[in-house]
C-alpha cells in the first residue's frame, strides 16, 4: 500500500491526524482532503458538502485502499457514501472496528484497529 485514503466523521478529526501521521511513519501517504479547511458548520451549504464530497472521491480514486476509522461503530451518511464509492470502484475498504450493522460489516475488507496500522505494510 502506497496511498491510503482516511474516511470519517470530523468529530473524530484527532484520530484522523493521528492515522495519517502514524500512516506516513511507515511510509505510507494517507490522504484526508480538507481536513484542516477551517470550515464551520454554518458555512456548509450544499454546494461546499457536494464539493468536499467530489474531493473525497478523487482521494479515493488516487488511493489503494480506504480506511474508515469508525470508534464506537459509528459511521455517518457522508462516510457510507465513501464507503460505497470505494467498493464501486474496486478499492477495499478497512474499518476500525465491527458497525454492529451487517449490512455495513459485510462491505469491510477487513478490520484494523487504530494500533494495528502495520498491517497496511503487508497488505
């Protein structure tokens, strides 16, 4: 694995930092576009979410894999349409941990936690 694009809800913005970080420490780009975008909530309009969203997507289609950290199994609207994208254009996708919903789980290629990164090494 060369590239890594990291999807997740932005309340989970440390453990994103954190994962690209730990990422480029084996060698391995992790892409999050607009993460530090400064954006607020009030100035997301629908434009700006399509947006954010077509940047996302293109993260995704440079990268070799998604990873989904998902704490507690949570994953957003925006997130499950990353999730789906991904899986549309041949890429696995790794979450942190189980959903706890099947539906979701069974489009996991696997599960690595947070701590276990140096799997992607191997992958």
């Amino acid at each position: 694995m060369e590239r890594i694009t990291v999807s997740s809800s932005l309340k989970f913005k440390d453990l994103i930092h954190r994962a690209i970080e730990d990422l480029g420490a084996l060698g391995i780009e992790g892409l999050f576009p607009n993460l530090d975008s400064g954006l607020s909530k009030d100035d997301l309009t629908l434009e700006v979410m399509k947006r954010l969203e077509a940047e996302h997507f293109t993260a995704i289609d440079t990268s070799d894999a998604v990873y989904v950290i998902n704490p507690g199994g949570y994953v957003g609207g925006l997130v499950a349409a990353e999730i789906g994208y991904a899986i549309g254009k041949g890429k696995p996708v790794y979450f942190t941990e189980e959903t706890g919903d099947l539906g979701l789980d069974a489009m996991a290629t696997g599960f690595i936690p947070m701590g276990e990164l140096k799997k992607f090494v191997n992958l």
